[in-house]
C-alpha cells in the first residue's frame, strides 16, 4: 500500500496515543478539532484541516476520537464520503445506532473498526489463546474489575447521550467477557450511587452480571474513583480444568493455576515500548492493506454496546433483561 491519508477528528487526551500510533507505522496524518487540533500537528508532523468535510475530502482512513455522542454522526459522514473508519469506543450511544453504522460501512465497501484496544493488551491477548487452546477447559466464571479516576469533562456524565461509567469504563470488560466467553443472553446491572436526571455521579460504581449463550456467568465491576488514585484492572476466568488471572496491582505477568495436564509456562510481562494502541492500529492496517478481518470487526462494536445499553435499561427497571440469543 502507497503512504496511507489519515485523517484523526478530536484533539483530546486519547488522541495522542493514537497519533503517535499511526506517526510510528509511516501514515501522512491531518487533524482537525473544535480545540487543540494545531497542539496535535505540531506534535505529531501533522496537517491541519479547518473542518470535517475538508478532512474527509483529503484522507483514505478517518480516526475518530472525540466524546462518545458524536461517533455516530462523525462515522456515518466518514462512511458517505467513502473513508475508512477507525472509531474510539463506543461505537455508538445505542445499538441501533451501531448497527446502523456496520450496515452503511458495509454497503459503502469500506474497512469498519471499532477501537477496544484491551483485546491488544498482551496479558489479554493471552488469555484468550489460552481459552481457545482449551487448557483450562469450558469457561464457567469470569470476573473482571477496573477502576480507575473518574473524568473531567462534562460529557461523559451525561448519561444519554453516551456517557456513563458502564460505556466508558466497563465496556472494555464487556468487550473482553464477550471475547471470551460468547455471546450473552441476559444482562443484570446496578450502580451505585444512582444517575440523577442524567447526570453520572462520581465516585460511582457498577456491577453487571452477563449470563452467556454457552452457560458461563460473568461479574462485571467497574468503578470512577477520585483523581488521583492509580488505575488498577483484574480479570480471572474459571474453567472445569483451570484457572487463569491477571491483576495490575500485583505484576505486569499471566498466572496460570491449572490441573497437572495443562501447560503451566510462564509467560513475560509486556514492554512499555509496545504500545497496545500501536498493536491496534498496526492490526488495523494489516486488515486494510490484506482485504481480512482485523481482530475486532464491526459486529463486535455492536454487541459491547448492545449489552451497556441493556445494562442501563436493567438499572432504570431493576430487573434482568433479555438479549436476542445470536449463533456462537
């Protein structure tokens, strides 16, 4: 492939990980951002654009890493113009939405990717090829945990329109249980303290319980703490030979606890230097440059945001609620 046009929309915080991202793979990038877009060009050797439309006329891949209400809108218009679309999770506000989106990518004919960088992280990354090698058998548990200091800006306590703990924070996890485990059919949640005319309090924590298509059970915590404390995520999942965790509390390594017959091997912490951000948009623009499937397709996108949005509607009403039950 010749050199790649990237287009990045948004100048926040996560924007820079991204930026250097694809500054380390070769890209020619522009940027173009209400704030900060002239910052992020001088950084990162990029061009500025004055507004979307300008962006999208002069780019082959579009990166869209603004707050979450406007993913929708920015994908769908990256979309129509043709653009290939890397987008920060969540996909969307709501399923529909998403679906929207994977369905007017794919009668566009163009690359969709929903960005849930930790299916890049290392220890994850692990995890799952070790579930798929059958070394600790059929998953039955999974609990993850990730707390981290709650945000700064406005928008992501407005809870309608994208914003929430669940979206922002545990949708990582919702990503990873799914990964791991299949496809879920029911969603059970609560949060405490409770949204109060849409607005998210903090510190805030929610729990989501995922009953899978396969028969596992997964306990979901995610928690906004105040600024300052460290970021701390655990993942453990059971099967009927074994057990496989990881905490960041205690090391950057992979334990496997398992019955004699499986392989024990330890397996090393990951580099600084290899930024999953990196792994991510590299895998992305393998899937482009090759015509495959990157390792998280648009479908993916749509599920993670199906089961945030059926854990809000679980919490509004207080009980379980049904998911349409798919193929594993």
């Amino acid at each position: 492939m010749s050199e790649l046009r990237v287009g990045l929309i948004g100048a926040g915080g996560i924007s820079r990980v991204h930026a250097d991202a694809w500054r380390a793979l070769g890209a020619r990038g522009t940027v173009t951002s209400l704030a900060g877009a002239e910052a992020i060009a001088a950084e990162y050797g990029m061009s500025v654009a004055p507004d979307v439309p300008t962006l999208l006329a002069e780019v082959d891949v579009v990166d869209i890493v603004t707050p979450s209400s406007t993913h929708a809108a920015f994908a769908l218009a990256a979309i129509e113009a043709g653009v290939h679309v890397v987008c920060e999770k969540p996909l969307a506000a709501t399923a529909a939405e998403a679906q929207r989106i994977v369905e007017a990518a794919d009668d566009a004919g163009v690359r969709l990717f929903p960005a849930h960088v930790v299916r890049y992280f290392p220890e994850y990354a692990h995890i799952k090829a070790r579930i798929d090698a059958g070394e600790i058998g059929e998953v039955a548990t999974q609990r993850f945990f990730r707390m981290g200091s709650a945000p700064a800006a406005p928008w992501f306590f407005q809870e309608s329109s994208g914003g929430g703990v669940i979206r922002d924070l545990m949708i990582h996890d919702i990503d990873q249980a799914l990964w791991f485990a299949g496809p879920a059919v029911s969603v059970y949640a609560v949060q405490n303290p409770p949204t109060v005319d849409d607005v998210v309090p903090s510190p805030v924590t929610a729990q989501v319980v995922l009953t899978h298509a396969g028969g596992a059970i997964s306990h979901l915590q995610a928690t906004w703490v105040s600024p300052g404390l460290p970021f701390r995520t655990s993942v453990e999942v059971s099967g009927d030979l074994g057990r496989l965790a990881y905490s960041s509390a205690d090391d950057s390594s992979l334990r496997l606890d398992a019955l004699p017959s499986a392989a024990t091997d330890y397996m090393p912490p990951m580099s600084p230097a290899d930024s999953p951000y990196f792994r991510e948009i590299a895998d992305f623009m393998t899937a482009l440059g090759q015509g495959i499937d990157a390792r998280v397709t648009g479908a993916d996108g749509v599920a993670a945001v199906a089961i945030a949005e059926a854990a809000y509607a679980s919490i509004a009403s207080g009980h379980p609620i049904a998911l349409p039950e798919v193929s594993r």
